[in-house]
C-alpha cells in the first residue's frame, strides 16, 4: 500500500523536531453541490528544524515517531 502525501501550511514551529501543519482539503457537498472546505492539523517530524511557520510543506505517512507524531515532512 502507498504512502499518503498531503500539502499544507506549517501553523506553529515551537517544538524540537516537531512542526504543526495545517492541511485544507476541499469538496463539493453530496446533496447540495456547494464547495467545503474543511481543514485538520498535523503534527510532522522534522529532523533539522529548517521548516518556519508560514511555509508551504508535503508531509508523508510513517511509522508512529511518538503519540501524535505518525508524519515526516518530505519536502518544502
């Protein structure tokens, strides 16, 4: 099985090694039609601590790193 890959925004860079991203994904609603947004954060792994917030990110599957921590950022 493949690894999800999602893109979002870092939101807060306080932790070592950890980033918070916040991921938007958009979808038109069954009945209505309307387009939804609708957005979670993540928490992400990131070894050198280069990522700052407001930067545009991928973040891809891993195994668990710590309890909230089960993404790595794979490129900016």
């Amino acid at each position: 099985m493949t690894k999800k890959i999602l893109q979002g925004l870092v939101t807060s860079a306080k932790n070592d090694k950890t980033i918070v991203v916040k991921v938007i994904r958009r979808f038109k609603h069954p009945f209505y039609g309307k387009v939804i947004s609708r957005s979670k954060k993540y928490h992400a792994h990131d070894e050198k601590n280069k990522f700052k917030v407001g930067d545009k990110v991928k973040i891809s599957e891993c195994k668990p790193i710590s309890k909230k921590k089960t993404w790595e950022v794979i490129e900016r």
